[in-house]
C-alpha cells in the first residue's frame, strides 16, 4: 500500500527527461510513488530505488524493470557497483520524511501524537532520540537546536532539557514537548516545535552528513547531461543541494583549474526554485515547503 503521496509528481518527471532505454535512480523510495511514475516511461530501461526504512518494503513494485535496495543512501554507489552499474542517466531525490512515519505513532515522529522518542529512520539504527534528549551534553544538544533547528534560544532549550531529566527521564514526545513549550512565542507553538523536532530528527539520522556524501557521489555516477531532481523541505538541506548546483561542491567554494576557468558540474535547468501549485498544497498540505531544483551533469575537459 503507498502511504506517501508524492510531492510535484509531475514536475519531477519532466525533470529527469526520461528516456525509455535509461537507467534511473530513486534514492527515496517511500511509498513509490515517484517510481511507478517513471516505471510508466520505462520500456527496456532500469530503475533502482533505496530506502533504509525496511516498512518501504510494503510498496515494492514487481516490474523486471525495476528493484528495490534496503540502505541508505549515503552508500548508493557502492551497491550499484555491486549491480554492475557505472553511469545513469537520472538521480531523484525527495528529501521528505514520509507520511507513513509521521502519522505512526510507534515511530515518534511528530510531536502531535504521544509515543515513546524515537525517529530513527532506520528502525535497526543504534541511536535514537531518546538516547540524545536524555545522554548528549548541554552543549551537544544546543549545538544541535542551534545547528539542525535554526534555533536563536538553543542554549535556553538545552538548559531546560538537561534540568529536567535530573528529576526524570524524558521518555515521550509529549515529555519533550512538556518542557520546551513554555519557550513558543504565542500562536507560533506549531512552528517551533517542529523545528525542535527537526533538530533532534536530523541528529538521530545524521542527515546533513548522509546527504552531502550522496550529493558528492551524483557528480560521479551520472552520465554527460544526466539529470539530478532534488526536492528539499528546509534551508539546510536547500543549501546544500543549491551549493552543489552551482559549484560541484556542498560547502559552496569556487573552485578553478589551472587556467583560472571555474570548475562546474552541473548545469541548472530551471532558474527559478519550483513550488507547489496552491491545488498541491490543498490536497498534501506537506508539500507546502517543498522546492524543487533540477540540474544536468556537465564536465570539464581539464
């Protein structure tokens, strides 16, 4: 059953310009939706599609044109070497956490649904949120409000934290919320607390790293004029992708040959960042922050 709707379907589709024979990547499975979309325009081509949560198992299409692999996608390359696969001809990723995840409640996720503090990914990980609220120092939680959350109050928040779980653990995502919802500005509660939680998420799943080791090998594995499709849902993750876009690397340092000439790997295609429509965002109120940037593979000849 797909539990995630996918976000700019459409949109994504026309971005990897697709050809019939190609080779194509979907580095977050999900639900599949975006997969049985480009499995409709594959007639003797091949996609392989990742997840590391093993519940995306539930969606696997049986199609000989396609094959599902549990792992993250920090490790992408790797197992397509395994699969005899050099070069591609489109990468998608959709950076969003799913449906299915937010609204389980055993997955602890969202902070409107009480369950014990997990938000791991990958349910086999060794770290979740529980370990880092109630065993991570003040000063390594308010790097991660400050950091993760784009929190100003972070050393606050860590403050509150750490004097709470001396009088006991907290255990819950009601607990979390308990503590930190005194610091909420009046009708902004909402906002807040789902960058507290996206803080802590992307600390669990050590995001930021697993998404510019995947980014750096896009510029490897994709052919001269492959496409890479990336939605991203906040700024951290934007910037990355926009710095890789525009300078073939995630720190966003130019860089030059040897005659001066600024080393480029891609290609933007569309020059304006690319929303939902207001219909979208009706029906999949989660596609209200996406934003789409699509770029084609280039190379020097230096």
């Amino acid at each position: 059953m797909v539990y995630h709707k996918p976000v700019l379907l459409q949109e994504v589709v026309k971005g990897l310009n697709v050809c019939s024979t190609g080779v194509y990547i979907d580095l977050t499975f999900g639900g599949g939706g975006h997969s049985r979309e480009i499995l409709k325009k594959l007639t003797n081509g091949k996609l392989y599609a990742f997840d590391q949560d093993l519940m995306a198992q539930k969606n696997n299409i049986e199609s000989k044109n396609f094959k599902l692999i549990h792992a993250n996608f920090r490790s992408f390359r790797k197992f397509l070497r395994m699969e005899n696969v050099q070069k591609v001809d489109g990468v998608l990723a959709d950076l969003g956490v799913s449906s299915y995840q937010i609204n389980n409640s055993k997955r602890g996720f969202s902070f409107r649904l009480n369950s014990k503090l997990d938000m791991r990914m990958n349910i086999r990980g060794d770290q979740n949120a529980y370990d880092i609220i109630n065993r991570h120092s003040q000063e390594e939680l308010q790097d991660i409000f400050y950091f993760y959350g784009e929190l100003p109050i972070a050393k606050q928040i860590a403050r509150v934290i750490v004097k709470s779980r001396v009088k006991k653990d907290i255990i819950t995502t009601q607990d979390l919320v308990d503590v930190v919802i005194p610091f909420a500005k009046k009708n902004k509660s909402n906002q807040f607390l789902a960058k507290v939680f996206q803080a802590i998420r992307i600390a669990v799943n050590d995001e930021m790293e697993c998404l510019k080791e995947m980014l750096l090998q896009t510029t490897e594995i994709l052919k001269d004029r492959g496409r890479l499709v990336v939605i991203s849902y906040h700024s951290l993750e934007d910037r990355l992708v926009k710095n890789l876009i525009k300078h073939g690397n995630t720190e966003g340092e130019q860089e030059k040959d040897f005659y001066g000439n600024i080393k480029k790997s891609f290609k933007q295609i569309n020059k304006k960042i690319i929303i939902p429509k207001i219909e979208e965002i009706k029906e999949n109120s989660r596609s209200r922050s996406a934003k789409l940037r699509i770029a084609e593979r280039i190379y020097n000849e230096s």
